[in-house]
C-alpha cells in the first residue's frame, strides 16, 4: 500500500503500452470507495479481499453512496 508518483518516461511507457493493447489497466484498478469509508478500503487493500488489487479512494463522488463500488460497475474509475 502506498502512494506513489511516476515519473515522465514509466507515464509514456505505460500509455504506450495501453495504446497498443498490451496492458489493460482497468484489470488492476479493481474497487473505488468513497472518502467515508477509507477504513473498510484500506481493509480491502490490505488483506486483498474479493481479490483487490488496485483501490481507489475517492475525495468527492456522492454516486458512490457509501458502498464499494467494483471497477468495472462504476462508470468514473480512474
């Protein structure tokens, strides 16, 4: 768990990556939570549970409600 910043040349590695179809990356970003519940997201992060790989932690998004919300069922994941 960490917050970690890239640097220009990993940035253009992974978008090129992505532009030509060989990292799909809405495979690692797996849950998105709400401020609210950061406790329960870093419980997800940390022990992997329904098998978390990526979680987001949203400041602001009142759609999120206050429940996990998996990837790939959330239209504004990134």
């Amino acid at each position: 768990m960490g917050i970690r910043g890239e640097g220009k040349s990993a940035t253009h590695r992974a978008e090129a990556l992505m532009s030509q179809k060989r990292f799909d990356a809405t495979k690692i970003h797996t849950h998105t939570f709400g401020l609210h519940e950061l406790p329960t997201a870093l419980r997800y992060a940390r022990e992997h549970i329904d098998d978390a790989v990526k979680v987001v932690v949203k400041t602001r998004n009142a759609e999120l409600g206050g429940a996990a919300v998996p990837a790939d069922a959330h239209s504004d994941h990134r």
